[in-house]
C-alpha cells in the first residue's frame, strides 16, 4: 500500500502539508487548516517532493522553516484523475474516506470520517 504522511510547516506561516507517494515522489497539497477539520478544508497543490519526507522532521533548507509529522500511514486510492482524487485513509489521526477535489486552478480539500 501507499504511503502518506502530513506535516505540519511553519513557513511563511502555519499550514500542513498533505503528502501522498505516487510513482516514485510525493503529491503535495498545501492546507490551510488541519486535515481534521470537518467540511471542505482550501489546498493549493505544490509541486512534487522527494520521499525522504515520508521519514523527516527538522529544519527544511533555504531557511524556510520547520517540519514536524502530524500523522503518516498508508492509503488506498479509490479515484484518482486529473480533477478527483479519493482515497481511504489509514493513518494515526486520518483514518477513513479523505476526497480532494480541483476547482479552477485550486483544489478544495475535505477529510471525510468513515
């Protein structure tokens, strides 16, 4: 199975970052609240990052801040296209239905509990 893992990252300002193993890198999302929070949570998708973060806390280079593991786990992806991403997720925190949607040029993120 797939792994996931969200962290949260200081820089600029607090946010978590949503990170799913696909073909060898990580799918990253940018959310702006915790992905515990009920209803649909804002994501801007950034661009691939390496699987070391699976496994990594600690300072990030470039000085841009610091990571720290919120939750991490596995996942089964349900529906996966280029607008709707699905997946059943089984992590510490995040356990059951997470579902990111693209509008326009921005996703809008919403964890569902099984």
């Amino acid at each position: 199975m797939p792994r996931f893992v969200v962290l949260t990252h200081d820089h600029p300002k607090l946010h978590w970052d949503f990170m799913l193993e696909h073909e060898g890198v990580l799918r990253t999302w940018r959310l702006a609240q915790p992905p515990d929070t009920q209803g649909a949570i804002g994501a801007e998708a950034l661009p691939d990052h390496r699987l070391a973060y699976l496994g990594y806390e600690g300072p990030v280079s470039g000085d841009r801040g610091t990571v720290e593991r919120w939750d991490s786990g596995h996942f089964e992806v349900m529906e996966w296209s280029t607008s709707r991403l699905v997946a059943r997720m089984s992590g510490t925190r995040l356990k059951g239905i997470a579902s990111l949607d693209r509008a326009d040029s921005v996703a809008a993120w919403a964890f569902h509990h099984a």
